[in-house]
C-alpha cells in the first residue's frame, strides 16, 4: 500500500515514495524505505509487500555490487528475480495480495516490472501503488517534458500528498532520489521536502477550493435548469431514483452537494479496486 512516482525532467529523472506500510484495513506506519540506489545512476522504487520486496532487492543488491552493470542488465536481472519469488510464493499469498511491483530508472529511462517478470518502458513518467489512479490522474494533468529539477521535485512531492487525502494507505512521509544526466544519484534531505510541501499548501488548498467551487456552480445551474424547465414543460420532475440513491449515501437529500461528490469518488474508487482484483484473479 503506497504510491511510487518517476518522472523524467529536462536533464534527469527523479524518483520518489511515501513511506506508509498498512498492517491489515487499519494499522498504518510510515517507516518503510523504499527507495534504493543500485549502482552510481540506477535506482528502484517498490510498491508491495514488504518482505516480498526486501527478499528480491537483496538479490538484486548483491548482483549489482558484484560486477559492473548496465539499465538493460539490472531489469533483466530483476524482473527474474522478481518472477521467481512469485513463482514460489503466490500460493501462499492471500486474497488481495500480490507481489511486488518495481520501477527502475536511469538518468535517461523508466521501467516497470510486474509481479510475473514482464516490464515495460515508460517515457515521460510512471507511478504504482494503491494510489496509481489517483497518481495517473495528477500526473497526466500537470507533467510537462520541460520540467526543471526544482519543478520536477515539486511534482513528484505534489503527485504523493494529494494523493494521500484520497487514499488512506498513502502517507505524506516522503522520500526522493535524483539520477541527473552526468552525475551520479542524489538524495533530497528531508528538510528540503517539508520545504517542499509546505510551499505547496496554498497551491493544493488554491485547487481543492476551485474544484468544490466547481461542483457547486454546477449544482447550483442545474436547480436554476431544473426551475426554468418545470416552468415551461411542468411534466420535468427530479427523478426519484437519484433522489434515492442521494439519500443512501448522505441520508437526506438536498445533501451537501460537496460531500456527495467526495463520497461519489470514494466509491468509484473501492469499484475500480474490486474490478481490479477480480481481473487479476481471472488472469
């Protein structure tokens, strides 16, 4: 449970995760490192199981240590890896579970790789996690291939903590690696990512605000519709039905039109997640 984010900027890739590890629907710790350099300008991020993950990378580790390595020999050699542990432990997993997804990255490239061995490049930016739906959304909204460094960490610190206000099993409690062109991979410090987010506070509540404001003016045309269509077509009536799913989700309706819309999202959220695992289940 978490979100792990890479994005390409003008002159590099940064690399980034929240820390949060869930223990059953509601315990939650943010501990967990995820991020790891593998060799001077290639690094991964994981999204799973812990364990799961910590067992892969220290075959992985062990492997890079060992000779000299390049991108394609390191995905290789994981996505093997990877494969293997899951050919070993999917019995044991349970309902829900699954191995462990990476992203790989280099100054110039992004890689996935999935549970079962397959990876696939990714050429602007790529995120996992219990909250890739929310990530894919931001990202696909706010990414440019001109992105500075400084623009690029802002991003991926942004993409991570909105995210975190939808997703319970995403945590702000993030970390942050750079591969620069013609340089080797360098840490944030944590101090500059509360910098970070701090400085994105207002811009974050600035959006939220004008999203509700949205749906308000929305809702507030739509009864002003409503009004002048009875009048000349008095048959128009609010159907009954929505007014009855309304009130099964708030219990009353006119609701808090703000409030359905948070509770709508929610909801389409836990439906893309049963889709999701019923589909996996048939694969």
């Amino acid at each position: 449970m978490t979100l792990i984010v890479a994005l390409k900027y003008k002159d590099g890739v940064v690399l980034a995760s929240d820390s949060r590890v869930m223990y059953g629907p509601t315990l939650k710790r943010d501990q967990a490192r995820k991020l790891e350099p593998l060799t001077e300008n290639i690094g991964t991020v994981a999204a799973g199981l812990v364990g799961a993950i910590d067992d892969v990378l220290r075959v992985v580790k062990e492997f890079c240590s060992s000779r000299v390595v390049t991108f394609d020999e390191v995905v290789s050699y994981l996505s093997d890896v990877n494969y293997k542990w899951y050919e070993e432990n999917y019995k044991k997993l349970e309902e829900g579970e699954a191995g462990p997804v990476f992203i790989v990255v280099s100054p110039e490239r992004i890689r996935r790789i999935f549970e079962k061995g397959y990876s696939e490049e990714a050429y602007d930016y790529a995120c996992e996690g219990s909250g890739r739906a929310y990530g894919e959304y931001i990202l696909r909204n706010f990414y440019d291939k001109e992105l500075d460094v400084e623009q690029a960490k802002d991003l991926a610190v942004y993409t991570i903590v909105e995210t975190s206000k939808m997703d319970p099993s995403v945590g702000e409690d993030i970390s942050l690696l750079l591969f620069p062109k013609g340089g080797k991979c360098e840490p944030v410090d944590k101090a500059e990512i509360e910098s970070i987010k701090e400085r994105l506070v207002p811009l974050s509540r600035k959006i939220s605000e004008a999203q509700l404001r949205t749906v308000e003016e929305i809702v507030k045309k739509r009864e002003s519709i409503n009004d002048l269509w009875k009048k000349k077509f008095p048959i128009h009536i609010t159907d009954p039905k929505f007014v009855e799913v309304v009130i099964k989700i708030c219990g009353k309706y006119p609701p808090p039109w703000t409030n359905l819309w948070l509770e709508a999202l929610s909801m389409y959220k836990k439906s893309v997640d049963k889709l999701l695992e019923c589909l996996q289940k048939g694969s």
